[in-house]
C-alpha cells in the first residue's frame, strides 16, 4: 500500500528534481513525485522520517503533517500549476469552480482555510502569481502585454496594466526598463 508525503515549497521542476534527490538519498525510492506530494511504496520509519525533515528543511522544503496546512498548500500548489505552467486563456471555470472541483471542497471552505493560513485571500495569492509571471515575461521580453493579458485570462491590457501598477508600483513599461527587476520567488509570495 503506498503511502503519500505532502512537501511545502515544492514549486518547480526544479524542486521536484531537488526533493527526488533528497529521498533517494535517504534511500527512499519515490514512486512518484509531484509539486508538492511524494508517493511512497511505503511508511517510512520514524527513523527516516527524521532524517526526511532535516534534509528536506536544509533545502528550504518542509514536511506537512496538519491537515489545513497540507490543504493551503494543495491550494497553492494548483494555482502555481494554473497561473506558471497552464494557460489560464483556456479554463473554462472561474478559480473558485477550478479550485472546488479540483480538491472536492466548497469554496467558501477552501477560502476561510486559506485565509486564516495566510493572512490573505485566494484571489490576491492568484493575482500574485500572475504578477509574478508578468514580471518574468517583461524581463525575458517573451510576449507582448496584449499576449500576456490574454494568457493570464485578464479582460484586457488596461485590466493587466492597472493591476501591474497597483501591485509593483511601476507600469509594465516602466518595469521592464529597471535594471533591478524585484521578482520574488514564487514560493515566497
């Protein structure tokens, strides 16, 4: 019977690679590993688990073991899928129909966990994501905003353009000259 060990901080392929590593290391061939969950074949021993955490936690990941906590960061981790490695121009839902089919919640539950986790709503860690993904677009001059607006599932450049200053300060424009370009790590928002 496998077993399943929710990681936080798990936001990338990198990541993925990262925590691979570490449990084959500590001997502890994953069945499969995923953004934010590793599939065992089985229990690991308290043992190992230790040692799990410690080697974990020297690379910034962490063990979850609260229930909530692994519901926050379930959250988080489909709406890091959604905003960095999806295309939101093609969902059919809106985020609160996408994250309640996807993890089997009402929202408003979904919500108020989440909320009483973070300090913050869904819908502002959402729109900090897609910021974030802005940002990473604007300095790397992959896209043009209209494609960019269109991508992220905003109505419109204006929309993208006014939400972009709202959060940085700075105009899309005005950002993509700055020779310091603030990008936060998408863990860390």
């Amino acid at each position: 019977m496998s077993t399943e060990i929710r990681i936080r901080n798990m936001v990338c392929p990198r990541c993925i690679r990262a925590v691979t590593d570490i449990f084959r290391k500590a001997e502890m061939e994953p069945l499969a590993v995923t953004l934010g969950v590793v599939t065992l074949k089985a229990e690991p021993a308290a043992t190992q688990l230790a040692a799990l955490e410690k080697a974990l936690e020297a690379e910034g990941f962490a063990i979850l073991d609260d229930a909530r906590a692994k519901l926050v960061e379930e959250i988080k981790q489909l709406i890091i899928k959604l905003v960095h490695y999806g295309e939101l121009d093609e969902m059919n839902e809106n985020l609160s129909g996408y994250l309640s089919s996807s993890l089997h919640r009402d929202y408003s539950y979904l919500s108020h966990v989440f909320s009483a986790a973070e300090n913050n709503t869904i819908e502002q860690y959402f729109i900090l994501q897609k910021i974030e993904k802005v940002k990473e677009w604007l300095v790397y001059g992959e896209m043009t905003l209209s494609q960019m607006a269109y991508r992220l599932g905003y109505s419109s450049t204006a929309h993208l353009s006014s939400q972009f200053r709202k959060i940085t300060g700075f105009s899309p424009s005005e950002f993509r000259q700055l020779k310091d370009h603030q990008r936060k790590p998408i863990d860390g928002l």
